[in-house]
C-alpha cells in the first residue's frame, strides 16, 4: 500500500483504559461514518467527547486519514458521562471532514 503520502500516528499508546472498551456495532459501519459501542466494566466512571480521528493501519503500522475538509470545523467541547456497568452508543458521521472512504479507508 502506498504511504507516501500518509502522515504515521502521533499516538505511542492505545487501548490502555482497563476494563474499558469501544467496538464497532455490528451493521452500522458506511462510507459516511459508523456507531460504536462504549462498555465500562471498571469501577470508575468515564467521560469521552465528539473529537475523534481516523487512521488506517497499513502492514502493522498506523496512519493517518487525510482531512477532505476545506476550512475549519468547530467540535463541541462536552463530556459525556460513562459509569461504572453502563454502555452507551455513539454515531459518527466522518463525511464533512474526511469525505465518503473507499473500502480499505474506514
């Protein structure tokens, strides 16, 4: 695969919140965006946000998806509450900033 033209992560360390977990929902998944699963089976409770990111890992190695947005996109800053036992859904639609992807890319 090419990764010329791919920025690698800027992440170093992934998936380090014990017992806490986000899955794809089986079925959900477009070239537009998808719906995750977020479980807490810890006993402290989680606050995530709106903000994410997308990358592809190509041979082993993570890589950014390039941005299609042409301009600025304002994210709301709100955290939502997660507790202990719960599990939420979350949709997201990446198409305003990353575009429809081509399988492979999502």
């Amino acid at each position: 695969a090419d990764t010329l033209n791919l920025e690698p992560t800027i992440y170093e360390t992934v998936n380090n919140f014990d017992r806490v977990t986000i899955n794809v929902k089986s079925g959900t998944v477009s070239s537009s965006g998808l719906t995750v699963i977020l479980e807490n089976k810890s006993d402290k409770q989680v606050v995530y946000g709106e903000d994410f990111l997308l990358e592809k890992n190509i041979n082993g190695k993570w890589y950014q998806v390039p941005v299609t947005l042409d301009g600025e996109l304002a994210i709301p800053m709100i955290g939502y509450d997660l507790d202990p036992s719960d599990v939420n859904e979350w949709t997201i639609g990446w198409d305003i900033i990353y575009g429809n992807l081509d399988a492979g890319m999502e």
